[in-house]
C-alpha cells in the first residue's frame, strides 16, 4: 500500500484516475460492442493528429512562459500556410511541404511579435497568451474575409471572394502523411505511419534542441533565471526564441491536423483549440513549469483516448451523448489542478 | 460563548424568514394559464348545453367573447380569483350575469367550463385528462 | 532604459498611458457613428435600454477588484447560478416581480457555494488568480451542462413540456420567460420625449451604487484594500487574509447571479448553455473600455464603460455594411473590438507591473540604472 501511495503522489491522481478511466474504457468497449481495433485505430489517429500542437506546448513551458494559451496564434500561421498552398494549385506531398514551407516563416515572425510581448508582462504571460489568441483569431475572422484569395473550391460561391469556413483538402493533399506507409492491419485498423514518423521527428528535432547549448540554456531560464541571469544568459532572447518555437510547432502542428482531418477551418475555428493541447501536455504530467516529452507523449495518448472512448463506449452504455461534458469536464479540471498545485509548491 | 449562539439563532431566523419570503413569493406570484371554455360538457350524470354566446373576464380583466363552442387563455396570477360571465343574446344585449369567486390549488384543473358554472355546478373547474 | 523622473512629459505619458482605451473608443466611435447613419434619438434609447441591461453585471467586478484579485472571471459562476434560478420559476411559473424576486432568492445560496469554492481555489493560485478563475469558469460551465442538461427533468422535476428536450430530460436550448420579461424596467413606466427609461432598474442599479460606496468604508472593505494592497502586511495588521478574499469573490459572485437575472429579465430569453459565457466577456471587456484596469476601477469606469462598449456594439455592423458593403465583417470587427480590449488592458496593466518591479530590483541592487 505504501508503495502503491508514493506511486500516485508521484503520478499525482487526476493523472492516475484519468489513466485508470481510459483502460475501463477499453475494457468496456466489447462489452458493449464496440470494435476494439477500430477504437485503436481512431486513439492512434487522433493522437498523430494532435502530437504536434501538444509538443508546442513544451519550449514555453520550458523557458518559463507558461502554459501556451496563445497557440491559435500559430495555428493561424498554419492556416495561412495551408490557404496559400491551396490557391497554389499545389497537390500531394508537394502541396503539403509547400503549406509547410509557407507556414514556418509566418510563424517564426507572429512568434517573434508575440515573444517580444510576452517579454514585456513576464508573469502574467498565460492570461495575456488567453487574449492574444482570441484577438488574433477575431482579427483574422475579418482577414479571412478581405484577403485576397480567388481559389474557387475556397471562396464563397457567390460573392467570388472571401474564404469558407471549412475548406476541403481531400483533393489537395488530405491524407498523403496518414496513408504514407499506412499499414493495414484489419479492415477497421490501420496505422498511420507515415503521421506517426512525422510526429516522431519533430519530437526528435525538440530532443535534440534541448540538448544543445541554447537548449539547455531555455531551460535554465525556465527553471532558474536569477542563476541564469547570473551566467550571462541573455534571458528575453531565449524566451523569444522558445516562443517562436512553439508558435511555429504551431503551425506545423495545425497542417499535420488538416491533412489527417480533411479540412481546413477558418474563422472562429481555432479559437478554442489551445485548451485541448494545454490538458493533454499536463495530463501527461507536465507542470506549468517543467514539460518532457515523455509528458507529450503520454498525454496525447492519454486525452485523445478518452476523447474517441467515451462517446462510443459511454453513450451505448448509457444511451445518452455525455462525451462532451466529460471532456469539458476533464480538460478544464486538469488545467485548474495544475494551475493550483504549482502556486503550493511556489509559495512555500 | 453566548454571543455566538445569539449570532447562530438569528442567523437561522433569518435564514428561515427567507425561506418564508421564497414560499410567499411562489404564492403571489404563482401563474396559470385558465382555457375558459363555452362548450357543452357532461360532469357526472349532468349534462350543460352550451346555449349563448358568453362574454367573459377574470378579476376585471379586459373581457373576451366567445361565442358557442368558443374556447380561449386567460393567464392570472395568484390563486384566488372572481370570473365575471355575462350571458349574451342575439342583439349582444346582457340577459344574466355571473359573478363567483374561486381558489385554485395545485391540483384542480385549468378548464373553466362556463355553462357548468351558469348552470349551477359545483366543479366547474375541470381537471383536463392529460 | 532611461530613468524620467516627475517631470510634465512623464506625467503627459502616464495619463495618456491609463487613459488609452476610454480615448481610443471615443475615437472609433467618433468615426463609427456618423457612417452608421443610426439616428441620435435611435442611439440614446438603444443606450438607455443597454445600460440598464449591463450594468448591473459590470458593477459585480468591483468588488474583487478591490480585493486585489484582478478581473474576477469567475463570474460565470455567478451567471449560471442566475440562470438555474430563472429555469426553475419558469416551470413553476412564477410571474413578475415575484417571480424575478424569487429567481434571485433561489440563486443566492448556489452563488455563495460556488463563490466560497471558487474563492478557495483561487487561495491556492495566488498571483495568478484570473487565468484561474478563467479556467474554473469553464470547469463549471461543464457542471452547468452536466446538471441543466442530465439532471434537470430527472433529478430535479421540470414539469413544463415547454422547457424539456423531447428525449424527456435536459433543458432547452432557448428558454422563453415571458413571465418576467422586462418587469423590473417596466415598473415603474416613464417616457422623456418618446425615450422610454427602464427606471425601476436604474432604482436597483443605483441601490447598488451605494452599496459599493458604503461598503467601501466598512471595516471588510477596508481590509479588501489592505489585502489588495499587499497581503503580508495585511495579515501582520491581523487580518484574516484568506477569509477576506473568498468573502470577496462570494459577494461578487451573488451580485453577478443577480445581474444576469435582470439581464435575462431585459432580454426576455435566455441561451440555456451559451448566455453565461458572453456575459462573462462583455462584462470585463465594458469595464476596461471605461479606463478602469486590472487593479483600479470605479463607479464612473463602469457606466462610461458600458456606453462606450455599447455604442461601439450597436453602431458595428451597420458600420461595416455602410463602408465595405459586408455586415458581416463589423460583426467580426467588433468581437475582435472585445477580445481586443481585455488584451490591451492586460498588456498595458502586466507591462506596468513588470516596470514596477524592475524598477524596485533595480533601485534595491544600489542605484544601477
């Protein structure tokens, strides 16, 4: 008993119980016939689909910014990537590399504006982050509007101009990182490999930052910046430089999702999406103050899960659609517990 | 010692003085929507042939005419209430007038029957099947 | 940076500084009307209705505002309970100012327990108490839906056919309350020059004013500003700092349940699962357009707030379709005006703040500029 008790202090138990719920979950479902495969093969989707954006989480939390509340931030530079390719003409994985290359300079500039704020109200960074996200995205509501985009599967009919709030990608290049090396392994469960590689390097790419010599310096900043202030770390440049980062994760982050989902959504579409991404990192275990990509990992897996399990499990056991007040529930719980337990730690 | 159990008893006093001040609200302010109907009904053995035309009003309200087989919604509010029913002939001339005054509870009906009242019943007020 | 002492060119600075966003409204505004072509008669009936509809939600902030907890967001709590007040009069159908009186009367045992937990919780997040009480705001709406949505009709007893889903429980997306729909602004009906004004609101709303003066000088408002202050030396002056703030979150949370009642009273239907939310946002967003800021806020913030926010709500989208020909786009303009606004005023209160303290570090390392 002693045992098990340290384990979940370590753990921490909403962690525990979050963990413990998924795997009744799994349990349950041929119970109440739901497939098992295809329930795996929906967790490992959405888990590919949304490994990104969580792990643009990790560099802000790092270097002390807080949780990343500010991510439609960089989902917008990834959306104004994703457009661009499409009025490109550009199909297949060249469409998908072009959103890419078209992304990552939009969000490296946004990241930097907002580091360069963010810098300025160093300790209220997450409430502001809140802020930033949802301006940004109701500026761009009207951005979507007025710019310039002519593509006809993109506009609005009629008008000729400005952009639909959901735009397909099927015909561009919807899918080509899902089915590249897919591997079918029944009818309802096949993975997505080429995703999950593609999540797997970009987590590699962030491992092998954080180990070098500007990597380790984040953190220091993050963990201690009077230390760090003390040996000559220039401590607004790392923390700019982490907030590109996440931004432009970001937006890498956001076309990985597109091409799995199918669909590019404008408009008011990204302004909740930082929520998912914050529980999922600290449901992995994450803290606002020290991220791994362990906690990614876990996380993702973790949420994501609950995410495809209970509508599928608990509405055929209790005939009713609970999924969403579940994961209101759950996501916002887990942010609240972490956003309470760091303060106890902090003001002893 | 004594000051806090004085601070606890008129605490609970006045908890309970609100609670009251709740029961009293959902008294005055309780609603019903009545259908005051002009048609012909059959309560128990007796049968009430609606005849006339009715014209009709509920604690001085603005009055509502229904002709023979006329239905129509008053909303009142509170539970005790006078309907004032005038019987109607051809030229719209007033033969009778009724005046009664009557308490709703939570269980009677909201079906006020108009001939069963000219015609002297008792339940004139109608708990409709559901 | 350069050190500025007192001089005039500071002092010019730091009024335009505080005064930004109140000045910046009044500009768009002056621009915004003219193309709108609104009437003035149109405008100050549209204000009249508009103020006593908000006010009362704006002047709940002040409280925790003084008790140094910032923006208090977790005035949804007190939103939602308003609301489940107003769903259960509804099915009793209980009319009027009964009926409003009772809604209130039932709210304000749910808002005081969820303005006690609330309160605790953001104890346990000092410093960082409004993206706290931002989040917990969601937690609840997630409680809101779980018992408005799961349990009322089957735990509680909701009786009317028109308030139930069709699947038997769980309330309606739209609530109609007919029954008490404008009573308060109706009560007591006066009309200057064809502009009808809601006066018994403005009755309550400025009841309430007073409240907010009186309280001021009591001894717990007097402690708020201590703890508001600085909490350390509250609590060496022996003033039972946690105690202090949850009363002030309670008191804030109660008085928004009653706001959002004679809100949903002016408005006469209530979003069951989305009205809580904008009044959360256009509340906190009213009273930084009216220059007050995360620490500091007055009564006059609170009404110039509204009129300006309002204005700028009103005059919009007309706006928008009179310049570019699309509605639409001043919809969007005027959400991005919202979210716009609460980002400004954090930015402008945590860059002073952060000045303040590198200020301080800087003074106490021994005059190194």
């Amino acid at each position: 008993m002693g045992k098990l008790g340290s384990f979940v202090d370590h753990v921490g138990w909403p962690r525990v119980i979050i963990a413990v719920f998924l795997l009744l979950l799994f349990v349950a479902a041929p119970f109440v016939e739901v497939r098992l495969d295809a329930s795996i093969g929906d967790t490992l989707v959405r888990f590919g689909m949304n490994g990104v954006l969580v792990l643009a989480m990790v560099p802000m939390i790092q270097s002390g910014c807080g949780l990343n509340f500010g991510l439609p931030l960089g989902i917008i530079a990834g959306l104004l990537g994703a457009v661009t390719s499409l009025e490109l003409n550009l199909t297949g994985l060249a469409g998908f590399a072009a959103a890419l290359a078209i992304a990552v300079p939009f969000g490296l500039l946004f990241g930097w504006a907002y580091g360069r704020l963010l810098n300025k109200v160093k300790g209220g960074e997450m409430m502001i982050a809140t802020y930033v996200g949802f301006s940004s995205v109701a500026f761009m509501c009207m951005m979507w509007l007025l710019l310039p985009y002519r593509n006809p599967t993109m506009v609005w009919g009629y008008a000729g101009k400005g952009l639909r709030t959901t735009i397909s990608v099927q015909e561009y290049w919807g899918g080509v990182l899902s089915d590249l090396l897919g591997i079918r392994v029944t009818d309802f469960l096949s993975v997505p490999t080429g995703m999950l590689l593609f999540v797997g390097l970009m987590c590699l790419l962030v491992w092998a930052f954080f180990h070098t010599k500007t990597g380790t310096a984040m953190t220091a900043v993050g963990t201690n910046p009077d230390f760090a202030r003390a040996s000559g770390i220039d401590i607004d440049r790392m923390r700019t430089l982490s907030v590109m980062m996440s931004t432009t994760l970001g937006a890498v982050g956001i076309i990985v999702y597109q091409q799995s989902f199918g669909f590019i959504q404008l408009y008011m579409g990204p302004f909740f999406m930082a929520f998912p991404s914050v529980a999922a990192i600290l449901i992995g275990g994450a803290s606002v103050h020290k991220a791994t990509l362990t906690n990614v990992l876990i996380g993702t897996f973790l949420f994501q899960g609950i995410l495809t399990m209970t509508p599928s499990v608990i509405n055929s056991m209790l005939q009713t659609d609970m999924s969403e007040v579940i994961r209101i529930i759950v996501s916002n719980g887990m942010i609240l517990y972490a956003l309470t337990r760091v303060t106890r730690v902090n003001s002893k | 010692m004594t000051a806090m159990r004085r601070r606890r008893v008129v605490q609970a006093s006045l908890v309970l003085l609100l609670v009251l001040f709740g029961f009293w609200l959902y008294h005055i302010g309780k609603g019903f929507d009545l259908l005051v109907d002009n048609k012909t009904i059959t309560i128990g053995d007796a049968t009430y042939r609606a005849t006339a035309t009715v014209r009709v009003s509920i604690d001085g309200s603005e009055p509502l005419v229904l002709t023979k087989r006329g239905r129509d919604v008053i909303s009142v509010v509170g539970y005790d209430h006078v309907i004032r029913v005038e019987e109607l002939d051809m030229d719209d001339e007033v033969i009778r007038t009724v005046e009664k005054s009557f308490t709703l509870d939570r269980h009677s009906g909201d079906l006020l029957s108009l001939p069963a009242l000219l015609g002297g019943e008792e339940n004139w007020i109608v708990l409709r099947e559901p | 940076m350069k050190k500025t002492g007192l001089d005039g060119t500071f002092r010019l600075d730091r009024f335009l500084l505080t005064n930004l966003v109140p000045l910046l409204f009044i500009g768009l505004s002056a621009v915004a009307i003219p193309i709108s072509q609104f009437s003035g008669a149109y405008l100050v009936q549209e204000m009249m209705i508009r103020l006593a509809r908000n006010s009362f939600l704006v002047l709940s902030l002040l409280i925790p505002i003084i008790a140094g907890m910032g923006l208090n967001f977790g005035m949804v709590l007190g939103a939602m309970a308003g609301q489940i007040g107003l769903i259960l009069i509804t099915d009793w159908m209980i009319l009027g100012l009964p009926g409003l009186t009772l809604a209130a009367l039932i709210a304000t045992p749910i808002a005081m327990v969820l303005g006690w937990m609330c309160g605790a919780i953001l104890n346990r997040a000092k410093g960082r108490e409004m993206v706290t009480s931002y989040i917990l705001g969601f937690f609840i709406n997630g409680l809101y839906q779980l018992v408005v949505l799961y349990g009322f009709g089957k735990v509680v007893p909701i009786k009317s056919a028109d308030l139930v889903l069709s699947r038997g429980f769980g309330v309606r997306n739209a609530v109609n309350l007919l029954g008490i729909r404008n009573c308060l602004d109706n009560l007591i009906p006066l009309s200057i020059q064809g502009i009808r004004v809601p006066l018994g609101t403005f009755l309550v709303i400025g009841l309430f004013c007073l409240f907010i003066v009186w309280f001021r000088r009591t001894k717990l408002g007097q402690d708020m500003r201590a703890v508001g202050q600085d909490m350390d030396v509250a609590r060496s002056a022996g003033i039972p700092v946690e105690r202090t703030r949850i009363v002030s979150i309670v008191i804030s949370t109660v008085l928004a349940a009653y706001g959002q009642i004679i809100f949903l009273q002016n408005i006469g239907t209530m979003n069951t699962y989305n009205s809580h939310e904008q009044a959360g946002m256009f509340a906190i967003a009213a009273l930084l357009v009216g220059g007050a800021s995360v620490a500091r806020a007055t009564l006059p913030n609170v009404f110039v707030g509204v009129i300006l926010f309002h204005l700028m709500f009103v005059v919009s989208p007309m706006a928008g379709k009179y310049l570019i020909g699309e509605a639409q786009l001043g919809e969007y303009f005027r959400v991005f005006v919202s979210y716009g606004i609460i980002a400004v005023s954090l930015v402008l209160y945590e860059w002073r703040r952060a000045r303040d303290r590198a200020y301080a570090r800087r003074s106490l390392r021994g005059g190194e500029v």
